[in-house]
C-alpha cells in the first residue's frame, strides 16, 4: 500500500539491497512513446556506487533490464517491467546489525511496524531502492520529452556541510554538473565540498547537504488543485527520498522576510506569453505551473551509518555500543541528483497525463 | 481527481468562496467513533473569519451540518458529509478581478488550466476552501483519540516577518497558543506580531511567517515505507495549503550544518520503551514514527492581495495595473494553525488504518 | 473506502434513507461542460418513487441542488457537489426492524460488520442510495455527449417474473421504454409485466426480472486491460446496484451452447469502418470496445421486504416472525432503469477520459 | 493504469506472451506471513500448459522466481515480486497475425486504443498473462489461510458446451476436481467434456463452458458497501479474465423466476450462529458477507483462435481470410479453474484487510 507513486503513470517500486534485486513496474505509460535500455542504463549509471572516490565503494554494475511493455524500442502502453539484479552484497559485515539497531537509521522503526525486518544492507530502507525510482525516472523523462522536447529537469548540490554553491538556478549548466564528482554547479564549490566529504570519510563522519533542482520549459497548466497542488506532490515525492528532512519552493523559508508587496511576481507580457517579472513563487501559483523555472531545494541530513563508535540498543531492549561496518557513502548528495531528477519526472510526467481530463 | 486525500481515511472537499457553500464527504470513518457537531464546530470556529482586528472582518458564522454518516452522535462507518454554507459573499468586490490577473494569486493559472475560473473571490482558490479540510480534521481527531487518547497536534505561530517565538516545541501550552490572536506560544511574542501585522494591514501591505506543529504521543510504527514515509505524506497534506512555501521536518534545513555524529539521535531505554536522546529526526526514521514528537515547520508566504496598486495583465493578455478589493488577512498564519492542525490530523489517522494491515 | 468510484471521473456517494438527505461528490469532472440543474432534475425523476400506482408510494421530490463546480452553466474542473434533501421519511414503520433482521435484506449484516447500523429506511443500504448515483450519472451523461453527441444509453426491462419482452436491442426506442410505467420496450409485455407486479403486491409478495441496457455510437478503444476491462468495470458497476444478482455482455451464459466457429464474430468494412457480421462479443473484444453495440443484461432478484410473516432472528439471537411495514416497490425493475443507465454512464465517461491517456 | 487491482492488497501484473516473461508485484501483503516459492509453483502447475491432451501443447514450465518481500520462508511487509521467464514461445506461428486481426480476439481493439500491439502470441491479451494472477492469487491464499486456516476456495468445471456436470456446490470435492483433465466435479462429466473438447479440437473447432467457483468458511462482514459490495469486486475479478462474459452469484439470472417469498433466506439459529435456511443470496446480503457459502458461476466462451479458415480484415482494411496457427486450448475452462480461484483469494485477502478499519 506503500511502495506505488502517482495517479495516472504509475509506478510500484520493489526490492530489498540484499535481497535478489530491485526493480519497478510502470502502469500507466502511453504506447508510442521511444524507450531503450539504454536511456534507462544511462540514468542507472549517475547513481551507481563506485562513480569516484568519495561515494561508496560497492561495486554494483546495476544492469538494468527490460522484462515486458516494449516492442522494437515503442512502449505498447502496457505495464513496463524493469529489473536490476544484485551481485556484490555482502551481508556478513551487517551480522552485528541483525540484532542491534543503528542510530537515527530505519531498523528499530521496521521491526516496530513490521515485527521483522531484512537487517542485511538495510533492506528494504536501503538506499539501493532508489533504483527503481531512476529507472522509472527515465522513463518519465522519456514520456515527457516526447511530448515536450524542451522540457528539462537538473538537479545539482547546492550545499554540502557548511560549503555553498552560489550559481542561480537559471545559470546552472547541467554539463558542468556531470563533470565534477560532487555534481556542484561550479568546479570551485565541488573541489571545496568533496575536500568536506574527504575529511568526514577519514574520520569516519558524514555530512549532509541540500540538492537543488529546476524544471524548465515546463508547459502551462500543470498541478490539480486542491490536495494534488504541483509543490505538494513534488513535495511527497522529495520527502520520500531517504534522508531528506526539508522542501521549499521558490523562496521557500526565506518568504517570511519579504512583505507581500516584494515577494509578488509581477505579471508582463513577453510577446504572445504571459510572464512573471520575479519568480519567488517558484514557477507554481495556486499549485498550477506558470510556465516559470520551477525551482526547488531539498534538505538532506548527513549519512546515519558511521564509523564511529555510538550508542543505541539492541532488538532485545539492552542498552550497547555500535560501530559501522559494510561499505556507506560518507555523503549521499552527489548519488542523490539522479533521484532527485527522476522523482521530479515523476511528478511531472504524471501531471502531464493528468492535464489530459482538465477540459473537455 | 484532485479534491480527495487518504489512502483509508478519505476525504473529498468541495466548494467555492462565492458558491452555495463548501463542505467535505469522509469516506473511510471507522463505524463507532463519538462524534458531534459540537466537535466540528468547535474546530471551525478556530479559522472562521473576523476573529480579531489582525484578520478578515468578513462575517461568516460557518455552522456546519452532518448530513450523513452519523447516528446519535457516533460513527456509521458510512460516509459523513459535511457542509457549511456561504452567507457573506460580496462578489461586487471583485468585479475588477473577474478580467485581470491578482499576482501571484492562482487567477492566471487556473484560467491557463481549465480554460475558465470562478473569478468572485477567489472561487477554489480561497482559503475557505480549507473549511473543508479543518472539518474533516475534526473527524479524524475524534476517530484518533477514540483510540489512543494521548495522541495531540499542537500548531502555533513560530514567526511573522521578522519576528520569532522561540519557546521551544515540547513546552508550547496549546492554552497559551489559544489565548491570543495570533496563536503565537508567548504572549510577548504574540504582541510583537500582532504588532507588524497591524502595520502591514495600515500600509495595505501583508506579511508571512512560519507555523510549527507537534505531534505528541504518536504511536511507534505509522508511515508507509517507501513513497508514503510519514514526512512525505505530512509534506503533501502540508504543501497544499494555500500560501504554503516549504516544510521541514525534526533538523530540517539546519540538517547540513551538524555532521553524522551530532545529528544522530542515539537510543536508549526509558523504561521499557524504546527513546532517542536528542529529535533531530523529528520523530520519524526510515519513514516511519519511532515515538518521539513530530516535529514540523512550515513556511507561509505574506498574503497575495494587496490593497496597493500592482503591475499585472488582464485575461485579454494587456498589462495593466490592479488595487485589491474585497476583505482580506494581511497575514494568514493565525487563521493557519487551525488548518496545519487539521492536516496533520488526517494524515495521522489514515496512517493508524494503514496500520492495521501492516501485519498479518 | 467503499463509497466511491472511477479512476478518473471519480464520484462518492453519501447518506442514509432516514438522515438528512443524500448526495454525491463528482471529483475529476473537466471544466468546460455544459451542466444545468434540470438535466439532473430530469434524470432523478425517472427514479423517484411515486410516479405510478406499481412502485413504492413514498412521496419524495428529490429536488437536487448543486452546491459547487459549475457556474453559469458550465463546469469548473472543479468538484461538483449534489445534493438531495430527505422529506417523507416515516421511521416509525421501521420501529420493528429496529431490532429484527429482515430476510435476504442488509440489516444483519451490517451489524456483523460495523456493530451498529442506521436501521431506519435501511439507512445507507437503502435504494434511496441510487440518488446519488443517478444524480452523477446525469453529469457523466452531459460530459461525455458533449464529446460524442451520439453516444446513448439506453435501458430497458426485458423480463419481469416469467414475462419476457422480446425486442431486440437494436431495435429498442428509448420513446417506447418511457411511455409506459414498467419501462418495458414494447406496450404490450409492459402491460403484461405490471399485471404480475400488481398480483405480487396484491399478495404483499414481489417479483424479479431483467434489465437490459445498450450503448450505442460508444468510440472504439475504451476499456484498460487488464483489470479494467470495460466489461470487468461494467460488471463492477451493475453489481454494486442493490438487488442486482448477476451480469451478462454480449451472448452471456449463452455462450458455451455454440462453438467458435459459430461465435466468432467475423470482421467486414463497412465503408471506412471497420465492424463485425455479428455481435456475440455485445461490443467488447480483449476488454475494449470494438464500436458496435455494448449489450448487456442485469438479473434483479424479488424486493426482499414482504408484507408476508416471515421466519427470522433479532438482534439477540432470538429467533422471530417479521411482517414488513414501510412503503416499499413489489418490483424494483421500473425504478432500476435510470439507476442501470446512470452506473453505464459512469463507466463511460471515466474510460473516455482514461482513454486520453492511452497513446502518448 | 489498468494493470493493478485490489485497494488494500494491491497487486500489478506485468508481461506480454512472447516478451521476457511476465510477473506480478504484490503491494500491501501484510508481513509475517509464511510463504515458499512451492506454495506459488504449485498453483502455477495448475494453469501450466502442456498438462493433458486437451489444452495447448506450448510447453512451458513456467518456474516461478521470488525477487523480494520474502525472508527466510517469512513476508517482511514489502513488496513481494514474482516473475516467470518465457521459453517457448515460437514467434514465427503468428507472422500471418502481425497485419491480419483474428476474429473475436483483442488484436484489432488494441490496435484501435493502443496504435500499436505486440501481436506475437497475443501480447499483452495473451492468457499467459494470467500466471500474475495466479502467482499473486497464491499469495492471497496464503495471506487469508494465516487468519482463516479453515477459509476454502474451490473452483470447477460445471459445465463445457452441452455437457453439464450437476454435483450441487456443497458437495464438490477439490481432490475429485483435481483428478480430471477437465476438473469437473465427477468423473462422469469429466469424460464427457473432454469428448466434446476433443471432437472440437479435432475439427479446429472451440468450445466454452461454466465454472462455478464456492467460497467455504468466509467470514462474516466482507465487503464494503456501496460500490465495493463484495459482489461487484468479485463480478469486477472474474469479468476481467479473458473469454468471460457473465457473472452469477447465489440465484444470479434464476432470480427473476422466483417471488420474494421463495427467494428470501429465512434466518435461524444454528447454535450461537446466525445463520439461513436456503441460500439464494449466495453467500452476500447488502454487499457483505453473511458466512454462508459464496457460490458463483462464470461464463466463458468458446476460444476464438480457431484452426479453420474465417472471413477477417488486415491493419490496412482489406477484407481477408485467415486460418489460425500457433498453439491453442480448444477450451479454456480446465485451465481457467485456477484462474478463477485465483481472482477470488485476491478478492477475499483485500477484503480481510479492507474489514480492520470498519470499526474503531
């Protein structure tokens, strides 16, 4: 009742990190639109462990597959199965984990809901979840670019620890933000943040941060007023993303300083389009795109499993001490723009759908 | 496919400002829970219009009627309807808006949407829509408590413009919270806003702020891993409130700054119940709650009519210029407690139903 | 969880017999549709009870107001609110019942699963319930002809008892069905039917029969695979009726009695278009509609309240005799009409905007 | 948006008859509940093909792996995903098919809705899309058999063409079902039918049939009035099974024939339960389950591949012949028992779970 997401594209996510792997099923796709493997392995291949030296060093390869819903590279309109196998889990360096829960992470939660839990790699709350959030994310991405080829979705670490990343949201080049390991905006800020994700590493720390991210091109008309609003399921599907803690749109926690007159998108003419002088309300209005940049940021906490050693309890209620074992990223960031993108195309690509029943 | 939220405990609102009325249908009200009008009212009468001189002098007594669902004062399991209907609506107010576009108000985007609107007062867009959902919160609380009587939301008023409230989550006294006009959780910070709202009103200007709310005495084991994480679905219910630009849940956008092993919340044992030393996870792990406060803020952006001129284009896509008329809150954040309030409410009580299924 | 329907065009239903009144919520409805009160008004006529001397004599107006959604006429996009008031509600005749369960009727249970129930008029599993249903099938009629302006539905009774009607559906004139009171398709079995109805009420006994329903000019490609079938949503929707006892498409249960070669219906042109020689299939072939005719037939077992003694429990396990008092149908199928009709329409409308999303 | 069903117990079926493979994820299954891939193998054996001389000869064995959601022999309360490879699956059978629409079957329809098919074996309509529904159907039984060890569903043949087998519900014995190529209830009409299906086969000819299919043990108060009566979810699950094309539940289209006073079950005490001397209403009063035997019956036509010439037309519009290739069941019925069985735990296991928020 869980692990399904959106109204019309439809996705269910399924997998456990150390379980035979992870996937999803897309229901709810259109037929005609093109999809290869590729893009989805593309995709895979930016939040993939083992990218550079300063995120988790298990070695997934994350093949994806595609199981059903494409023929000669169109989808059918039919549900897409995709599927990724697990090959290098170790589970013997989470055999202190099976009894004794980890700080701040999901274990004692699952075993109070559920009364058991998958301890190895986290199971079900592992991070390696998110697979199947990127690969549906791609297909996402597919499905809306072919209705809207402009249309485009950057995610970028805007913050990590107490290092910031200053370029505007408009300025952001997505190139630059694939070439360096952090995925910052600028080679400045990323060579200074992964110095900060170096030195939590050697200590056995972790920093947390904020991803940024910007939909541009976005058609007109996109959100279903009330509950539907566009910043409140981008907002539901942001807050599912391990470890994330915060959402803001537009000006976000800043619009309390500004009085109403200031923080007001004018309206003017751009030629034939009706267009916002300022854009504090982040490219939504009464939860329906304006055909602004829409703009958010999210906040992610630091990395729960450490090094170090910490105190917690275990499943039979006595008090102990852990340390960290298994292979962790000692800051999630950087692998979490291309979750942070698929979501957004989540989102978006549902609402696109959903545009279709606003008018007769 | 727009108006309803829940996944068990469903609700569906209706309504336009200048309409017949507003109202909400609940389908997925256990049978047996005590309910009366009173409840309801008592709730409604927390955000009704022309409480004080800080908000709305528009005069609606908002007296709700159960028209289903309910048989001497208890729960049918059957759908309860609620309506309230409209009596003060002054749609000549809004003639000048029936062709131009409010800025940063929902005008042009529901025009851009649906291809024509419900231009006197703002038609779905108004916040009376919210009556709606602090009715439907009124339900949800009853069915709650009837269950674990412990169970408490508290909302408050943490900042208006510049100034903060700074007593901490778990010593606000809904009492104190109650007993002034902005529903601030001091009575001198209280002042101070009430204060700047005055001021922005005089101006014709307006103001935002940040609600906080607290969830205490949750039980151990609500939220859906993984898309329904009890943040996320608190995060959609919350990002759509009108005016609504962010949310944070427990460390929230302070997370970055604190490393792994300042930000984790280690365990120990109280007793026989499991706790956490510190709350920077806000009472939920792995998208589920551990037991600890909920602790969220949300950020409202300052009320979009103004009663100063403001540049903007007309539906005939001229730019022209635009004065507010009609009655309006120059600052929203009182008359939000009670909506935040009524949100987390049924986010809560769908989560305790979903609950039910989670094991065998 | 159980008062609603549709996926797109999404309606929920609310109230009891002997309550406040009854009504319905229409959630997805686009904007943009031409909607009056009297083409409501006109369909909730057709059930209400009173109009001849063979159905109940509850004498109820069932005016419907609307509450939201449309203005001046047309939609909004936004939720349409309907709502009925109850009148003649008589809830002493129900005294009896309060505490003894009718035979073959909801009242035992209902208890069994909720522990309690509205016990007066039947409360929510009352035939009173259908208003809603016919109210939102009006609205479901107006959005989907002014799409396809030839698009009809059309019921009829074909069996009442051991009287048959024996008019094709093709060749069935929605005229002839609405000139005589038991809305056969032919003057003569309806003469015929109503003499077995009378004789049924003279005994305080009733009778079942057969409603026959037909869409014709529906387009080709409605219908989901492969859950939502059209005939699976279909089958959905007329069983949910009161009373309803089985579900035919096309040749039904007649179906094993030929062999393929002699079901099979063989495709030819006609002109353009491509149709079947016959129509065994009723419309429908892999669960989406093929452009001929949707046929199908509805079994109605005998009203359940007799004004006979009848052996039965009370509510403490005692057993007892029961004689119904209360107003009630001899024979729902007259009233059955427009519920049939307003369910096919439902269905409809919600795959024509489900339709929408098929191809990209 | 058409691949999933239930509410609670959710499961997504994925997979086309010549692609990968096909599978289903199931979504809402409670943890703690035991479950082995034998449990899930053996019902798949059921519906395998290649079982006797009767059905299609294609040869699969359809070996079912477990992706997630399962440890140690245990659900964890997370997705559970099931997949099935196919082998042998020979393309070149139905190159004729690619342009040519066969009679009665889903080619032309997907084409008119979809744009496209995946015309190799059926696709999508293939039946080999039901293994989902009967690997998921397995967990349902699981589910529901953890709570109600002593809840049976039994499915039969009950009749094929002309042949009907007359043993009354309450009599059929599984094992004698299982014993026959036909699974009908005695071993008499089993020899019958499987002539008639012979004699079919051996002129390229099909036939169709009856399974009826009892519920034994349900407990009281499944169902969840008004539109999820558990009569319309269960009419909704079988209508949505290929080939069928009527639902019966208790008297079903028998109904009209009898007066309310030889319709209505009389209620007595049997010891400390209620209970109904005849059972007409099948098991369902008012939309919810009353404890007796659930008894329905499911029509299917004749399989509409035929091996003999019949008049069609192409994907160009051109009126053509076509003689059927690939390998077919001359009767569906022998294999759809499991189907069918299969429809109903997944009905069933939603309702137990749907039942858990009916009261406080």
């Amino acid at each position: 009742m869980s692990s399904s997401f959106g109204s019309v594209f439809k996705v269910s996510t399924w997998g456990e990190s150390h379980g035979v792997g992870v996937g999803v099923v897309i229901d709810g796709c259109p037929a005609g639109v093109p999809l290869t493997t590729e893009q989805i392995q593309k995709e895979l291949d930016r939040r993939r462990p083992g990218q550079s030296d300063i995120v988790t060093p298990r070695n997934e390869e994350d093949r994806v597959e595609i199981l059903s819903g494409v023929l000669d590279g169109v989808t059918l309109g039919t549900p897409i199965a995709l599927s990724v196998r697990n090959k290098d889990h170790q589970s013997s360096a989470y055999n202190e984990m099976q009894h004794t829960y980890r700080p701040s992470h999901a274990d004692y939660c699952y075993d109070a809901k559920y009364g058991l839990r998958a301890w190895a790699g986290g199971g079900r709350a592992s991070a390696r979840e998110t697979i199947g959030r990127v690969a549906a994310g791609a297909v996402a991405k597919a499905m809306a670019q072919a209705l809207y080829p402009q249309l485009q979705v950057i995610g970028w670490v805007q913050q990590v620890h107490t290092v910031f990343c200053h370029v505007q949201p408009a300025e952001v080049d997505p190139a630059v933000v694939e070439s360096n390991i952090v995925r910052a905006a600028d080679p400045e800020s990323a060579e200074d943040m992964s110095v900060v994700i170096r030195e939590a590493r050697a200590k056995g720390d972790s920093v947390g941060g904020v991803v940024a991210c910007t939909v541009r091109n976005c058609p007109v008309g996109l959100g279903d007023p009330v509950f539907d609003k566009l910043e409140a399921t981008l907002a539901h599907a942001m807050l599912s993303i391990p470890a994330c803690k915060g959402f803001e749109i537009g000006s976000g926690f800043g619009a309390p300083a500004l009085r109403g007159s200031e923080h007001n998108d004018p309206y003017y003419m751009d030629g034939e389009r009706v267009r916002t002088r300022t854009n504090n309300s982040g490219g939504v209005q009464g939860g329906i795109s304006n055909g602004e940049d829409i703009n958010i940021r999210l906040a992610f906490k630091p990395t729960a499993t450490l090094m170090v050693p910490q105190n917690t309890v275990n499943d039979e209620h006595v008090e102990v001490q852990l340390r960290g074992k298994g292979r962790h990223d000692p800051c999630v960031l950087p692998r979490a723009v291309p979750v942070v993108e698929a979501m957004a195309w989540l989102v978006v690509a549902d609402h696109i759908l959903r545009q279709r029943s606003a008018r007769i």
